[in-house]
C-alpha cells in the first residue's frame, strides 16, 4: 500500500509518549488498516526525521522513536483540525474511519489550512453527505454526475 501516506497516524501513535520502534509501529498500523511493512515505515521514518518531527534514540540495536518538540506542535496542530472538523459533522458521516486525515501529511501552513476549512468546511460537509446518500442508495448515475460536476469545478479554479 505504497500509495498510502501514514505521518499522521505514525504522529499520532508517536504522541502517547511512549517511544515506539518500527516494528511497534507495523503492530499497531496493521491494527487499523491492512499490514504495514517495515519497507513503508522506516522511509517514513526517515522523511518525518528529515522535517524534525521526529527523532530516536538506540537501545542496542533497535531504535526507538519519539516526537521532537516540533513535531508535538505539529500533531496539536492536527489535533484542532480533526476537533474543527468534528465540529463541522464529519465524523458523523465518515465514522471513525477518518483516515483522510493524512492527506494533512504535507501541509506546511496549518493556519492556512484551518481558515479554508473554515471558510469551506460547510460545503465539504454537504457534498460528502450528498455522495454517501447516493452511495447508500445504489444510485451510481446520479453519483457519477455530482463526480462528473465536481472534476468540471475543480478545473475551473485548477
């Protein structure tokens, strides 16, 4: 699952304050989605170290990772967000499989992306309640259009 980006997950997990290894991670992640490899997690790993979100130490030869105080400012950041968007009904329509999250990963400018959601969170929310309507109603004709809209919307300000 290579296409998959877990820095938050792995953040998140990183965030109990418990010093966690690759293999602790792969447990835990598989625990929620399909098995993760090590393959995944140590460039991840080493990307996360890479923006000093992260950082380890060595107890023989495992290594044993934990957030630095960047990355903790990072994951509260996150934290708010997925509170904001609690607020705004999403995890009445998504449930707990708020996974979405990581496309989060990579965003540099969480203020930014807090005053957008603010701004849009509303029509985010009803076209996802309208899509998992249809979705639920097996009507793929309509579902087609509203995707079909949405691309044509897009475009125009792409």
């Amino acid at each position: 699952m290579a296409s998959h980006n877990y820095s938050i997950s792995v953040m998140l997990l990183l965030d109990l304050g418990k010093g966690l290894t690759v293999y602790d991670l792969s447990k835990l992640l598989g625990r929620f989605d399909t098995k993760v490899s090590n393959g995944t997690i140590i460039p991840l790993m080493n990307r996360l170290m890479e923006l000093e979100y992260v950082t380890f130490t060595k107890s023989g030869r495992r290594k044993i990772y934990r957030l630095t105080a960047k990355g903790k400012k990072y994951v509260a950041s996150v934290k708010k967000i997925r509170e904001g968007i609690k607020r705004n009904a999403l995890t009445t329509i998504l449930g707990t499989n708020a996974v979405y999250l990581d496309l989060l990963a990579n965003v540099d400018d969480i203020s930014t992306l807090e005053q957008v959601l603010e701004r849009i969170g509303g029509g985010m929310m009803q076209l996802l309640g309208t899509a998992f309507r249809l979705e639920k109603e097996g009507n793929k004709k309509k579902l087609m259009e509203l995707e079909s809209s949405l691309q044509k919307l897009l475009e125009a300000f792409g």
